[in-house]
C-alpha cells in the first residue's frame, strides 16, 4: 500500500475513515437500520423528526434532494412501484443525512449524472435500509426477488455484505 506523503494518509485508510464516520451518523438515527426491514412508516417518522418535506409528484427523474433556505425537501416520481419508490424515498433521505450542506442551496438527482462517493453511499444506506443483514442471512435471492426487489439490487446489495459485512 502506497501511502500520499502530502497527506499523510492512504486512500483506503480515508475510505475506512469516512465509512466510520457514515456508520456512527447512521446509528444516531436509533431506527433499526441494517437489523430489521425499514418500511415508509419509518421513513415518514425520519423525515419529520429531521423536518425533511417529502413531495410526491410526477417527475421525470425518480427522485431528488433539495434543499432551500434552511428547509429540507425529498421530491419522488409518483408513478413509482412501490419498492422502487421506498429505495428512492431511503436513497434521497441519505442524502440528507450525509450529504446537505449547513448553508446555502443544494440538489442531488437520483440517476441522473455519473455515480460518484455520494450515490454510491446513498444507495448503500438504501439497500440496506430495505434489506438488512438478517434478511440476507436467512433468506434467498430468488425469495428476496419474489418480495419485489430488483435482481439487479439483490446483486449489489450481496456485494455490499461480502466487501463491507453490512
């Protein structure tokens, strides 16, 4: 490993920083993520306790974060299946959480653009939001896809438990 001497620190050894910091703002929310299925009641409950608007619209994108001064809005395409919707819903949400500036304006797209650090951890705290590490544990792809969930989610999120055992 190849250490950045002007820094002082490896990439990895940043990475494995900033899944920790994730990690300990995730747990802050005390709602049971990654240790049972959350489901659109408990987004509702996030959004109000963090004062976080959720419009539903007819969009040409799935969903998107914005926020506005000082307030706190998650638009998602009302012409979403359900699942889908709920991923959304949880992957605007991360946003939010992660990603919102202290000040000033801010708007993260869902799928539109290339897939940077901030997508991916948004899709992350998604996928595992809906599908935590008990589930994976005692049920199977094909049952998993039979519930509703995108193949191709089901895929990623199995990736996600063997590279970071969440």
């Amino acid at each position: 490993m190849i250490c950045c001497l002007t820094r002082g620190m490896c990439r990895r050894d940043a990475e494995a920083l900033t899944m920790i910091f994730v990690l300990e703002k995730i747990k802050e929310l005390n709602i049971g993520w990654n240790e049972r299925p959350l489901d659109e009641a408990d987004l509702y409950r996030l959004c109000k306790r963090y004062k976080v608007t959720v419009e539903e619209l007819p969009l040409q994108v799935s969903g998107f974060y914005y926020s506005v001064m000082g307030r706190h809005f998650i638009a998602v395409d009302s012409k979403l299946p359900p699942r889908r919707r709920l991923f959304v819903l949880f992957h605007e949400f991360a946003h939010f959480l992660l990603h919102a500036p202290e000040r000033g304006a801010t708007a993260n797209f869902h799928g539109v653009g290339k897939r940077n650090r901030k997508e991916i951890e948004a899709d992350i705290f998604a996928l595992v939001a809906l599908i935590p590490k008990v589930d994976l544990l005692n049920r199977t792809a094909s049952e998993l896809i039979d519930d509703g969930f995108d193949p191709e989610l089901i895929r990623v999120r199995f990736e996600i438990f063997q590279q970071h055992g969440l």
